[in-house]
C-alpha cells in the first residue's frame, strides 16, 4: 500500500483523515464531534454514522504527548535557568501548570489524530463494510 490507502476505488488519506483527527472530528467526514467527553470517543459519528468505537489507542495517546510536551518544556527550563536563574518555587509555579495545560490541550488531539490514522488504514475493524 501506497501513503494513500487504496481498496478498490475506495481511498483513505492518512493526511487528511489525521488532520481532522487533530481537529477532533470525525476521521471520514470531517464534520462530527470525536468527543462526547473529554477523552471519551462517540460511539459513531453524528454526521455520517461511521462507527468510531474500534479505535484502539491505548496508551500510545499519553506516550506521544509526553514526548511532545517534553520536547517544548525542557528547553524552556533550560534557557530559563541559563538566562534568568529563577527561585525554585518561582520554577514550580510556572512549569508545573504549564506542562499540566499543555497536556490537557495536546491530549485529546493527539488521541483523534491516532484514531484518525486507525481509521485510514482500515485498522482494528474500520475496515469492514463501506466507506
């Protein structure tokens, strides 16, 4: 398979079908909320129907937002602690709710974009039946 999956003359974009993932909508149509919850996925998407509860994310939504927030926090502190050399309590009241609001925002769209990417894929049961 192709960066484009292709059956027949039925395609999936992994691009596009991750973007809306990113977005929180549905991977297929792009109009439907992932969401009914914070982190808790639709059975099926209001909009065309597609059902979305055979995503399996697991863990990896959590890893991937660790990395990504990580990779922004650590080099803050650093020139921070380079540049300025802060008290210790000024540090922890700054970084520790940055990095708590950066994951709950990256999160749920790194979760959808994971989901988005099942979907394209046809993994985990999202390809049976119709597009």
């Amino acid at each position: 398979m192709t960066m484009t999956q292709t059956i027949g003359n039925n395609f999936r974009s992994w691009r596009r079908a991750m973007g809306r993932g990113l977005k929180q909508r549905c991977p297929a149509c792009g109009q439907g909320a992932m969401y009914g919850r914070f982190l808790k996925v639709r059975d099926e998407c209001q909009t065309c129907g597609l059902e979305l509860h055979h995503h399996r994310a697991d863990d990896a939504p959590p890893y991937f937002t660790m990395m990504i927030v990580g990779h922004i926090i650590v080099p803050l502190v650093l020139i921070l602690e380079r540049t300025v050399m802060p008290s210790l309590w000024l540090q922890f009241f700054l970084w520790l709710p940055l990095t708590l609001i950066l994951c709950l925002i990256i999160l749920p769209r790194v979760k959808g974009a994971l989901i988005g990417l099942q979907w394209a894929h046809r993994m985990h049961g999202f390809g049976e039946g119709h597009d």
